[in-house]
C-alpha cells in the first residue's frame, strides 16, 4: 500500500483542500495550485504571486509582516488575505516543503523559496 506522502499529485484532486507539493515537478503542482487559489479568491493569487499589500521588515534576517498600531481597515484586511493565502500554500506542502518555509510569514517570499528552489 502507498503511503500518502508517497501518492501522486496527478491521482486525483479535491476541491477543498489543495494540491500536495512533494518537492519535484513544481510547474505541475504551481499550476493546479493557481487555479485552486484563484477559485477561491483571485486576489489571494495576486498576494502570493505579485507580493503582499503589507509592510514587510527584515528583523534579523526574517521578513515579516508587520501591522502598524494606525493601520486602516483596508490594510488590515490585506493582512488577513496574506496570512490566508500562506495557509493555503502552507496546507500544498509536504512535511519536507514546509520545513523549509515555515519560518516565513510572507505568502510571496514562501511562494519565491519554492519556485526558486
């Protein structure tokens, strides 16, 4: 019996929940996450795509979100669509994908880590 981390992107898709990523053929797995995200929202893909609407800081090295104490409504909810879109990503990505990202707060550096890599 296969183990679920073993299995196949292409052995089926759910409409819930998005495309593992295993680490190899990451054209493949980009596109079929872009049209899960894009059907959820296609402002989340232009978030992870594009960048976020949010002020990233470099503290230590880390890039983080950051929401200032006067921040509108409007950035605020920008905010919350970047950390909607990182758990979408989050949730594409085996245990080994997710290691390598999960310090990052930042749909699009996430998003760049692994196409770049």
């Amino acid at each position: 019996m296969a183990s679920f981390e073993n299995a196949e992107i292409d052995q089926g898709q759910s409409f819930t929940r998005p495309p593992l990523f295993h680490g190899s053929n990451f054209v493949h797995w980009k596109t079929i996450m872009w049209i899960f995200i894009e059907d959820l929202d296609y402002e989340l893909w232009k978030i992870i795509s594009k960048g976020s609407f949010v002020q990233i800081v470099k503290e230590g090295g880390k890039i983080i979100a950051e929401l200032l104490s006067d921040s509108s409504e409007e950035q605020i909810e920008k905010v919350a669509k970047n950390y909607t879109a990182l758990n979408i990503v989050f949730c594409g990505l085996n245990s080994n994908e997710f290691n390598r990202v999960s310090s990052c707060d930042i749909s699009k550096v996430v998003w760049d880590i692994l196409e770049n890599s």
